[in-house]
C-alpha cells in the first residue's frame, strides 16, 4: 500500500465507524466548524449565526486553529478551510513573505479585518512570475498571532458593496480573544524529517479585568525557524552524478565551499525569527457607550538564499583573484528587517434607538532590504574592493480608515424587522521605496539584488471616501433578503458604485437555498502602481518596470485602473438528521482588467556562451529595442555578457472567469465510553478561464522571436492551472477523557505548470510541461492533559512525508553548462522540486507542544 492510500484508508476507516453511530447524542466540543457561532461578518444585523447565514461562511474555532503543527495563521486556515490555499514557496523577497487566497483568485481580492476593522497589507510586493500569488501586496496573516484569536469567520462570497476594494473574492475576518481573565503559554518545537528546518514558538496569552468594567486581553508571541535545503549539486560545476566538471583554474576553490558539492541553497525555506505582541481591550463608559481597541507590534527578521554565485564571479580586470572577496564563491542571501505595527480605537452606543460606531484604524508596514554574502563587480572592478553587506534600500505602505457606521431596526409588520444600516469610510494610503547604501546599487548592483537608486526612490499616496446602504429583512416567515450598495471616490481612480443581492428562502429546518448577485472592484495597491526592482540571476537579469511611471509609457503600457467584478453564487443548506449540516454552493466570478504581472518580455538574447558564462562576442541579439529604451529609461545598468535581458511589468492584462463549487458537511457523534468525535468534510472544485487578453504594445513586439503576447504560457499557467482545480479537506476530532486525536487529511488535485530553459516556459521546441499529480496530506495531533492545567501533544503535518516531483534535467549545448544538461526550468540544481506545489516542498514535519493554562 503506497503513502497516498495508506492516508485515504485510515480516514476512511474512522469515518466508516462515525457513520455506524449517527444517531448517537453530540456532547459539545470545538471541531473549528462552529455552525451554531453568532457571526458579524457579511451581515449588518446582530444574532445572527453562522448557520443561518444568508451567504457563505465558515467559522474555524480557536481549538481547530491550534491543533496544527506549525503556529501560522497562514497555514492553519489552509489546514482546515477547502478554498483557502496558502503559498508554500516564494522566489528571492516574496519568499520572505508568504501569501494566501481565496477561490483561486488574487490575495489582493481577499479582505482581511480585524474585528471587523480593515488590517493593513504588507509593502513587500511579490513580483514571482508564474505563480498564483504574483502581486501580492495584502495583509500578512503571519504577523497576527494565533493565541490572540478567539476563531476566525470566512465569508466565501464577494462583499465590495458592504466593505470596499479588496473584496472581490470574498472576506477574513479575525475575531480577538476578550476574556478579562485566565491564559495561556504554548512552546512548540519541531523540525522537517530530514533535519532541517528546526523551529520553536511561544505563546502567551493573558486575559485582565479593568475594574470590573472592561477587559484587556494581552498575546506576546515569538517564532523561529531555520533553513531548509531541497536538491543536490550545481549543474554548472557538476554532472547530474554530482561530480565535478568545471576546469577553469579561477573556480577550483569550489571543492571549499560549504557542502561541497551541494553549494547551492537557492531551494529551501527562508530563516525567520519574529516576535509579535497584540492587545485588545473594551470599556464600559456608561449610559450605553462603549470604548474599545486594539494595537499590534511585530518585528520579523528574514533571510533566503539566492543562487550560488561561482569563485570568478568576482575578479579583477587582470583575471587576479588574489584580492577576491570569495576564493571559494557565495551564496548570496536576500534579508529584510520588518516592522508592522496597528492600532484601532473606536466608541460605539445607542442613541434614539439608533446603534452607532465611530472609528479609526492605522496600520505601518516597513520593511529594511539587505543583500548579504554578496559583492558589486563594478566597484570591485572600479576600487579594487567591495562590501558584502549591502542595505538595499526601504519598502513602506500604510493605510490610515476612519468609519462610522449607523444601523437600527424598524417594525413593519413583517415577520422580522428591517435592519437598516449606513455609514461612511474615508482612508488613505501610502507607499514609499527608500534608496539603499550608495555601494549596493553602483553600476549593476550587489550580486542577486541590486540597491535601488535615488531615481528609484519615491513616496505616492491616495485617498479615496465612501459611503454605503445596507436593507435587510424577512418580508415573510422563512425568507431573508439583504441588499447593498456603496459609492467610492478616487483620487486617483474617479468613481465607483457597487451593489449586492443576497436572498435566502427557508422551506423548513431541514432545507433552505441561498443566492447572490454582485458586482465588485479592487483598485490597484500602490506597490503594484509604483514597485521597481531588478532581479539578478548568475545568466540573467529583468527588471520590473513600475506601471505608472515614465519607462512604462516607453515600453508602450498604460497606467494601472481598477479591477472590475461581477459575482454570482446560488447553494443549497441542508439539515438532514439532527447534528448534521450540509452546504453546497455554486459560484462564477468575473473579473475585468484583472492585474496580472506580465510573462518575461526580452530585451536580448545570447545564442552561444563562453565557458566562463559570459555571451561570446557578436552573439547577443537584440530582440525588442522597446525593452532595452524602458530599462534605459529607469537607469539601471544591468550586467555584460548576460543570456538574457528583459522587463516584467503588471497590467491590466486579461479578463478571467471562475467558476467553482464549495461543499461542506459537519456532524457530531458520541460513542459512549469510546468518546465524542466531530466530523468535518470540506471541498471545493474552482476553475480559472482567461476569457480576453489585451495584446501586447507594438513597442515591445518582435513576431520574428515569437515576442507577440503579453503573457506567456507560464504566466497563464499561474492563473488556470498552477494552483489545485480541486482540494478536500476530511477531518476527525476525537476526544475521550484527558485524550484529544485531530486526524485531517487534505486531498490536493493536480497542478501543473510549462517551464523552459530561457525561464519563461514558452521557448519554441524546448518547453516542458511539469506536473504535481493529485495526492493526500495526512496530518495528526495527539495531545493528553496531565493535569487541569498541563497539556502535552505530539504531531505531524505531512506524516507520511509526500514529495513533489522534481524538475527533469534536458539536454544543453550552452558552455555553462560542461554536463550537457541543466534543468528544465533554466534554473542550476540538480534535483529541485517544482516550485509551484501545493503543499510544499520539504516533506514530512514533526513536532512537540506543551500548553499550560492558568
């Protein structure tokens, strides 16, 4: 029996013996799928609960967060909701700030609150090309610590009506602990079963009592966790036996390098350490008004290997390497050091029976850019020396939301009153590149990531004022509706107006059906308007040009405008049997001038290389004379001898329609003196079509290349196929006396990806198509209180440590390479996993926790 079965079978076996006693009494226990939780998102009325909502929602409750290995909200929510899919890889900085999305659509199109206040998004804005999560610029979940959470409500629906931009795929919103008493102190450790990857967390939670009339609740977290390596030795020095090829004199100090003949540590988790500290708090300030708030600080301290660079990289003029920083070669790494920091404070009451909330919330994040173990060849080759610091240069955004909110309840004799709700919001945000040291961007820059320059350095703002309507009644017995509207104004965009339907009909308590009708925006992040960088590989170069800046009007592109949706779903809630509920809902969204990063657009090409890797003279080819005057345009100089050149830029570059399914079933059941099990199964089908894609400016295009389309088929692959079509989730939650057993196993589908050699996965004759077949992670928690306040628990995500495929290597005739092969992917480690695969690339990880409460 292989591992992908073995994991099916044991699920399969305890859900068979659940089922054998479904009409046993349910004793109350915290499965994560709280159905009977009153909710407050996608509703303006009060009391409602998860069960009776009129849209899409699913509650994951504070047990379920924490019965995970790894302490990340990230991940949890992936654990346990089937259309939350978390990203498990990043390349250079978007590594250091892993992302997540709902429905298969664009982090950006999820919004995040915090109790139903909007969370700032992160300034370090992911630029990989080819992957799902390009363009990220939201809020990072991994700063919001998990013991300060109380549970988590998803509306699964599109909410731009009631809550503005972002919100095109649906809504995250994390409720905060509020007891005024007790607490928590949770370590975990744990590590990958190769060794690798060794972490450790800590939690504390404190509730205290203001008096008697309020509350303030505390959580100071810290989580560290080391690198891990996939993939073996480096194909420019090595043959695919991993023995060493490279003759040239100026490279034999690689048999010194660190892990010899594995030097290249470009595949493997980044190192972390971050400390998070979070407080909320509520007052009673008498004649039924309110005070509350809540602040965050957290500081993250991150680094990720970068490509192997090789002894002569950095030489002299002569060809003297005496004086060379790295005899043996390097590693460069790309580090940030970030700051995150929020706060909300806010006053609510009733006035002449009108409920009102009156508040404001501003949140930084800023983050420090650093290049290490690197060198600059121009100033190496202008001073005779170079640092192997460098300070890169500043990435900062803030937001800065002030609402007000109105809402009453108005009796018309229907079968429920008509919750009437308005208010207003107004909010501005900020994003600013800071210029680095002066040596980390003289002529082409520090090795793998340049400094950015003065021209590169910049602080852009925008405003924009709204203001929304929401109706909602039950005209008669059983029937639900809710409609919306909201008006925008743009600094920079103009106007906009939404509006949402939501019906639910009730035939009885067994059955019901609800529907929605919507239409959305999200405006372009700022980063995503204003973000330049260089991304520098030992044999290429590209630069991401800004779209909203002068280079991009050279290169033929216009300025970013806003995503425009329309957003359908009609489901189905079923009650069949005491205990039990079903789900299913169907959904189709429709994005207009959705914001995707463009495939790699060349400026050159080299066609033949000499052996020390550089572009044999007269072979470098000029394929678009656009490319080369935009990089012109921004200033930078790129390096000599590179196999290619070219830009990446974001646009508005196509139309998408998904269409998707969401499925979810609970039940609870009670073996007698064989304990309480909660049963959770959860899954969801979503398929993304590009339905238009703009044609790329004749500035760019070259037909004789074949350099006629704006993406490239590994950038649609990063929409339609490079994220699971399909994902299950089936869980069991066991408890018997001091014993607790958490059993998930979650079925991700296949995906799949076109790479090639030149790196953009559409290079004629030489494009392969790579693939992650459908497979099951099983993951276990087993956890035994020793005393009322002392609980131990071991587990493991991943138990029976599942693999993705690796990149096949193909034939080469290119001098960098003395093997004759080199990945298919035009990358250099032999063995490297494919990047894009669901569920991570470092196999199996166990762990240990001990949680005491007081």
């Amino acid at each position: 029996m292989n591992r992908y079965m073995a994991g099916a079978s044991l699920l399969a076996l305890i859900a068979s013996a659940g089922a054998a006693q479904a009409a046993a009494d349910a004793a109350a226990a915290d499965s994560g799928a709280t159905v009977s939780e009153v909710i407050v998102t996608g509703t303006r009325q009060t009391g409602v609960k998860a069960v009776d909502s009129a849209a899409p929602i699913q509650v994951v409750g504070g047990e379920a967060l924490r019965n995970v290995g790894q302490p990340d909200l990230i991940q949890t929510l992936s654990q346990n909701l089937p259309s939350f899919n978390a990203q498990s890889y990043g390349a250079d900085t978007a590594a250091l700030t892993l992302s997540a999305a709902l429905r298969g659509l664009s982090p950006n199109d999820t919004l995040v609150l915090i109790d139903g206040k909007r969370r700032h998004g992160t300034s370090n804005l992911a630029v990989d090309n080819g992957s799902p999560y390009t363009g990220n610029a939201s809020a990072d979940l991994s700063f919001i610590p998990v013991g300060a959470i109380d549970h988590v409500e998803v509306l699964q629906d599109g909410a731009a009506a009631q809550y503005g931009s972002d919100a095109i795929a649906g809504v995250v919103n994390i409720i905060l602990k509020k007891a005024d008493h007790g607490g928590s102190l949770e370590v975990n450790a744990g590590q990958y079963y190769e060794g690798d990857g060794k972490s450790i967390s800590w939690t504390l939670n404190k509730g205290f009592s203001l008096w008697g009339k309020g509350f303030l609740n505390v959580t100071l977290e810290q989580d560290y966790h080391d690198h891990s390596k996939q993939g073996s030795c480096d194909l420019r020095f090595s043959s695919p036996s991993c023995a060493l090829l490279d003759a040239n004199p100026a490279d034999a100090g690689i048999v010194h390098a660190p892990g010899y003949p594995n030097v290249n540590y470009i595949y493997g988790d980044p190192m972390y350490n971050t400390y998070k500290l979070f407080a909320n708090m509520g007052y009673d300030l008498g004649d039924g008004v309110q005070f509350y708030a809540n602040g965050s600080y957290s500081h993250r301290d991150s680094q990720g290997y970068e490509n192997y660079r090789k002894p002569s990289k950095i030489i002299d003029a002569a060809g003297d390497i005496s004086s060379e920083p790295f005899p043996n070669g390097f590693d460069p790494r790309e580090a940030i050091r970030e700051q995150d920091y929020a706060f909300t404070v806010g006053l609510k009451g009733t006035a002449l029976e009108w409920n009102w909330d009156l508040s404001t919330t501003y949140g930084v994040d800023r983050d420090s850019v650093y290049t290490l173990n690197s060198a600059n060849l121009d100033l190496f080759l202008a001073t005779g020396a170079t640092p192997t610091q460098f300070h890169d240069g500043i990435f900062e955004s803030s937001e800065w939301t002030s609402n007000l909110d109105i809402s009453r309840d108005f009796s018309l004799g229907l079968a429920s009153p008509l919750n009437v709700a308005f208010g207003g919001e107004a909010r501005r945000n900020t994003f600013l590149i800071g210029s680095g040291d002066p040596a980390s961007y003289f002529g082409a820059g520090a090795q793998s990531y340049p400094g950015f320059s003065p021209a590169d350095a910049g602080s852009h703002s925008r405003t924009n004022y709204s203001a929304y309507v929401d109706f909602a009644v039950d005209p008669v017995t059983g029937l639900h509706v809710d409609l919306a509207g909201r008006y925008e104004d743009y600094s920079d965009f103009g106007q906009t107006e939404v509006g949402k339907v939501t019906v639910r009909y009730d035939f009885n308590p067994a059955i019901a059906i609800r529907g929605t009708v919507s239409n959305g925006f999200r405006a372009p992040t700022l980063a995503e308007e204003y973000y330049t960088s260089v991304n520098v590989s030992p044999s290429f170069a590209l630069v991401q040009l800004p779209p909203d800046g002068d280079a991009a009007s050279v290169a033929g592109f216009n300025k970013l405008k806003p995503e425009l949706s329309n957003n359908y779903s009609v489901g189905v809630v079923l009650h069949p049997v005491d205990r039990l509920q079903v789900t299913v809902d169907l959904y189709q969204i429709n994005i207009h001038n959705r914001i995707i990063n463009s495939g790699t657009l060349l400026g050159t090409l080299c066609s033949s290389q000499l052996p020390n890797g550089s572009c044999a003279p007269g072979d470098l080819t000029v394929v678009s004379p656009g490319v080369n005057a935009a990089i012109a345009a921004t200033g930078q100089k790129l390096d000599s001898g590179l196999s290619y050149t070219g830009i990446n830029i974001f646009s508005n570059a196509a139309n998408t329609r998904t269409r998707g399914v969401e499925a979810t079933a609970t039940y609870a059941s009670d073996f007698g003196d064989f304990g309480h099990v909660n049963w959770s199964a959860g899954f969801n089908y979503n398929q993304t079509d590009i339905t238009r894609l703009a044609p790329l400016p004749l500035q760019v295009t070259n037909v004789g290349f074949g350099q006629t389309a704006l993406l490239t088929a590994n950038a649609i692959a990063g929409l339609t196929t490079a994220a699971p079509r399909a994902k299950v989730v089936l869980a069991a939650y066991w408890t018997l006396g001091r014993w607790a057993v958490n059993l998930r196993d979650t079925i991700y589908g296949v995906t799949s990806e076109p790479t090639s050699p030149d790196g953009t996965g559409s290079e004629p004759g030489q494009t392969v198509l790579l693939h992650s077949p459908t497979t099951s992670i099983t993951d276990l928690d087993i956890s035994y209180k020793l005393t009322s306040y002392l609980r131990l628990a071991v587990g493991a995500n991943n138990l029976f440590d599942q693999r993705p495929p690796t990149v096949p290597l193909v034939a080469t005739t290119s001098s960098s390479y003395p093997s004759g092969f080199r990945p298919a992917d035009g990358n250099n480690v032999n063995g490297e996993p494919i990047q894009f695969s669901p569920y991570g690339i470092n196999g199996g990880y166990y762990y240990v926790k001990a949680t005491v409460n007081f």
